[in-house]
C-alpha cells in the first residue's frame, strides 16, 4: 500500500512541477448534464466556467480508457451573455498507467490567463452502472456545483446522500414527462484537501457528501439490490469454474477430510499463505474478478480475484459459499445501499448449518469465524442466486478483545525493576501480530523491545520471550528509572511508567478519522514492593464512565511493604469521530493527571 502512494504522491509532482497545474482553482460554476440513454449507455456533458488568472492554468481530465470516451473539447470566452469560442493551444494527454492502476489516461487543457473561460466537453461510456456517484466536494474552490441528470423512461433512478449536513448549500427537484424523468441537483460543494487516490475515484478515509446512485430497468423497479445482484452474478459467471489441475490441488489439501469447517481452514489458510496480493484497479476492473483458474496459476490477485477462487474451491468441495461485496473502515460509505461506490472491497462468504462465516484472503490473520476486522460494524451485500442480501458483520466486544498486563515490581533505591507479562484476546494484538509477521529473528527481537519500551514510556526492557504466537502472550524484565524518592519522612513514588492506554497510537491528543481497529478492555495490575514499611492509606479511586467509554483508575495499600496500582479502561469505539473524540481525549488528559502526581507514602516511624 506504501508503495501505490508513493507512486500516486510522485504522479501529483508531475503535476505540479511538469504540467503547473495547481489544485487550487477558483471555478465559478460546473454544470454536469448526465443523460441515461434507452440502449443503457449515458453521456455526461460538462460545462466549467474559470474566473480570471494572471497566469494560464491547466486543467486536467481524468477518464477510464476502457469504459469512456472524452470529445468535444471546446474554450470560450465569456463575453457577457455570449460565449465566443477560441482554438485551443494544447492537450496534453498521458496514460496514468501506474503499476496498479490501469486503463487510466488524464487529459491537460490549457486555460488561458485574464480572460474568463468556459471549458466544455462530453464523456461518453456503454456501461450504465459505472454511473455510481456524483461527489458533492472538490480540492477546487466552486461557487456552484449543478447536476442534471436525464433518465430515460424505461429506467428508474435511486439514490442516497452521505454527510449531507456538511454541504453548505443542498438543493434538489425532480420532474417527469411522457420520455423521460429529470433531476436536478444544485450545491455549494465542500473544499477537501487533495488526496492523489481520489483523482482516480478511490476515496479513503473521507467522511465528505457523496451521493450514491444506481439507475436500474423498469423491470427491477423498486428492486435495485435485486439489480446489482444480478448484474454482478452475470459479470462474474464467466469466471467461475475449476479445471482438473486446480481440482486436483484442492483434493490433494483436503484428503481425508469430511468436516466442513475444517475443509474451509484448510483452504482458506491456503489462499491467504500461498497467493500473492496484487493490485489496485478502477472503474470495472475493481469489481470484476480474473477467472479463478488464471489466479491459481498464477498465485495472486486482489480482493475480488482471490475471493472468487476461494469460493469456487469451497463449492468444489461441496461446501454453499458466495462473494460479497464490502466498504472497509476507510471507505468513503457504508455499502448499505445498492452501489458501486457503496464497496471498495470483495470477500467470501461460506455457510455451515445456517451460519454466515466471513472470509476475507486478503487478511492475513483473520481467522474464520471471526468477523473481519476492515468491516465491523460494516455492512456486506452478499450476491447469491436468491437476488442479494444485506449483511451486517458484528463486532468483537471489549471483553472479546482484553489486554492484560500484570508487573511484579520492587524498589530499589531510586529506581523500579521487575517482570512483566502481557497477553492479548480476540483480536486486540492485530496490531502487533501484522507487524511481526514476517520479520527474521533478530529484526523481530529489535521490534519487540522498541514497542514495549515505548509502551512503558521509553523505560528499559529486556529478555523478553514470546510465550505464545497465536494468542500473543510476553514476559520481559523491565527497569524503571528515577520514578522513587524520600524526604526522610515521606517516600514519592512516580507511576507514568503504567503502559499507556492505547498502544496502537503515540500521540497525547487523538484526532478525528482515526480507526483503533477494534474495541477493547485493558486491565493493568501493577504490585510494587516498597524498600522499608509504609504507613496504611486509605485507597485512591479514580472513575471516568461515559457512553462507550470507561476508566477507573485504583491506587491501593496492600501491605506495609507492597501497594498495587491497577487501571481497568474499556474502549468500546472503533472510530474516534467528532461524537466521541472529546470523551476519548478527556480520558487520556485525566489518565495522564494522574499518572503524572506522585504518590505520597508516609514512612513508618522506627
């Protein structure tokens, strides 16, 4: 994944250094006219108007080789009420033709400086459902962004909004007459920040409006999941079946082997060890898989390709199973209505006595049974011979996903040291299990002791031992600097070396948009053995609860020679958005008060 944004970040230099082109445009109006013609293929025909620049500008095009055709580029200049038409001095045109995305191609107009121009030109495509989405934001600042869309009276148009209430103006009708029914949409677009993946319609991490749609037959009226569903069935029939030598590969896995559950371990473990993941494509290339024969010979494919051929090889073995379409957590939308741009991701489905088991190839260490950690809380729409069905993934609890860490400390003199040991359930060590995987044993030991060094706040770790791989469980000894000191009278003991909450983020202050992958609890029991006898002290109690949210910090006496600090915090959240970030930093900010106050223990008098 690193490496397709790199690419993408080097082809938006280009842009800026090569072609001067600067996302920064102040448009004065786009004006799209989107006609769905009877034969199920659509024009779009596009009006932009620029204001004035001191410098000249270029403009770039972004279309899918295999499915549009661009014509009719056409400059004006606006004279009043009139536009009179220049000739155009340069297009550019160059493939985007990166290592995983194909079929693209950007065309570059030039527009002039200090006139007012219009720019005008028609995209044409055959395929009627590559009309997914109109986007209401842009990098470019436009004062008025219309659509108008023209259906035909054989078809039927549906659509859902997203993030409406961060458009600041919203606007939309619609008519109907004896050839055709017309939509008209008008809004202030918001501004976003530029994102190379969205030049090619891949938004991630984005909460912006976006209008989904699908234009379905008379025929389906009503029944645009039923549409999709089969439209995708007929795309993907031709490229389901098995031959010989991928039967044979797959009886050779499973001979032996009459349980259901354990045939699908063994060739889901299969997919996901032996094929290669490749790839990031558009337009209809993101949904269309490679046939599976072709994957298996060539070991590789993306989310949709390995995803097929998992599913065939389970029908093979008489096991029921589908493919699905998904949006993971950095998706734009919930695939919760019946779109293209609903999905950016494919998975399989298998059945076992009734019950939905997710299958994801692309997902390392997912384990079946399990829901998927990209899509909890997500929605699947799952293409199967009965017209489609929505899926809701459930999501792993906190309880489901403990973190525990127990240290035995003692004193010693001004410094703590000890042993620790930590273990992770359900799928709260992901974070680290993906970045362990993999490494050799030397760069894994340097790993190891950098992440638990940082989660102890930068103290001193060492023979630390992976006590269970599947599981994740560690011990290590620790030492602990500076954090004791006497008066004579009173001992201070500083605590801020307690593993911090959340360990799959350094930062103090979370931010909106970021995924912690999962809910979580994590308990933290912490004996420290003091050096001479304490006097007894009454037990401090912190709590924090709010709404998916809990700390409760205690501080106790457990003998003249030993107190425990423990904290137990429950994070029942996988986004941290604008309902919950100033719950979640509270949290952090109270934790860090306390942690950062010394206790005060009171010497007994000899």
């Amino acid at each position: 994944m690193k490496k397709i944004l790199s690419t993408l970040i080097l082809l938006l230099f280009i842009f800026y250094d090569f072609k001067c082109y600067s996302q920064d445009i102040h448009l004065k109006s786009i004006k799209e006219t989107i006609e769905i013609k009877e034969d199920s293929s659509f024009i779009n025909n596009i009006s932009i108007l620029f204001k004035k620049s001191n410098k000249p500008r270029f403009y770039p095009i972004f279309y899918d080789t295999e499915l549009e055709k661009v014509s009719d580029i056409k400059l004006f200049i606006k004279k009043r009420r009139r536009d009179k038409p220049i000739y155009i001095k340069k297009i550019y045109e160059e493939d985007a033709k990166l290592e995983y995305i194909t079929s693209k191609k950007i065309k570059y107009v030039m527009i002039p400086a200090d006139k007012e121009i219009k720019l005008s030109y028609s995209v044409s495509c055959k395929e009627l459902m590559y009309f997914s989405s109109l986007p209401f934001f842009s990098y470019n600042q436009i004062d008025t962004l219309s659509y108008k869309i023209k259906v035909a009276k054989n078809f039927e148009l549906a659509h859902n909004t997203i993030y409406k209430e961060s458009i600041p103006y919203y606007k939309i009708d619609s008519t109907k007459t004896n050839t055709n029914s017309v939509w008209n949409i008008k809004v202030v677009p918001q501004k976003v920040e530029p994102d190379p993946f969205q030049f090619f319609g891949v938004y991630k991490n984005m909460r912006n409006p976006l209008m989904r749609i699908i234009v379905t037959p008379d025929s389906y009226k009503n029944r645009p999941t039923n549409y999709i569903n089969d439209w995708y069935s007929e795309k993907v029939a031709s490229k389901k079946g098995l031959n010989y030598q991928v039967k044979q590969k797959i009886d050779q896995l499973t001979i032996n082997i009459e349980d259901p559950s354990e045939i699908i371990n063994i060739i889901y473990n299969y997919v996901k060890n032996n094929f290669k993941y490749v790839a990031i494509e558009v337009g209809m290339g993101a949904f269309i898989p490679t046939h599976a024969n072709a994957v298996y010979l060539n070991k590789e494919g993306d989310c949709k390709d390995l995803s097929n051929f998992l599913s065939e090889a389970l029908r093979y073995k008489g096991i029921k199973s589908d493919i699905a379409l998904a949006a993971t957590f950095d998706h734009i939308s919930d695939c919760d209505f019946p779109s293209l741009s609903s999905a950016n991701h494919v998975i399989a489905v298998a059945y076992i006595n009734g019950k939905v088991i997710l299958l994801d190839p692309t997902d390392s260490i997912h384990r079946e049974g399990t829901p998927v950690e990209s899509l909890q809380d997500r929605k699947i729409l799952i293409v199967n011979s009965n017209g489609g069905v929505f899926h809701t993934v459930k999501s792993f609890t906190p309880e489901e996903n403990t973190i525990l860490y127990q240290l035995e400390l003692k004193e010693d003199n001004t410094n703590i040291k000890g042993t620790f040991y930590t273990s992770y359930n359900g799928i709260s060590g992901n974070y680290l299990k993906r970045r362990i995987k993999g490494k050799k044993e030397e760069e894994l030991r340097d790993f190891e002791n950098t992440f638990y060094e940082e989660i102890f706040r930068n103290q001193s770790v060492s023979n630390l031992e992976l006590l269970n791989v599947e599981k994740l469980e560690y011990k290590g000894d620790i030492s602990i600097s500076s954090k004791s000191f006497d008066d004579g009278e009173n001992k201070y003991l500083f605590i801020d070396f307690l593993p911090r909450i959340i360990e799959t983020e350094n930062r103090e202050i979370l931010m909106e948009g970021i995924n912690l992958a999962n809910p979580f609890r994590k308990k933290v029991r912490a004996k420290v053995k003091i050096n001479e006898p304490i006097k007894d002290f009454e037990s401090k109690i912190y709590n924090y609860k709010e709404k998916g949210i809990s700390l409760k910090v205690i501080i106790k006496y457990i003998s003249e020679l030993e107190i425990e600090c423990n904290y137990d915090f429950i994070l029942n959240h996988i986004y941290i958005d604008k309902e919950n970030v100033g719950k979640a930093n509270d949290i952090l900010k109270l934790f860090k008060k306390i942690i950062n106050e010394p206790i005060i223990l009171k010497k007994q008098k000899s």
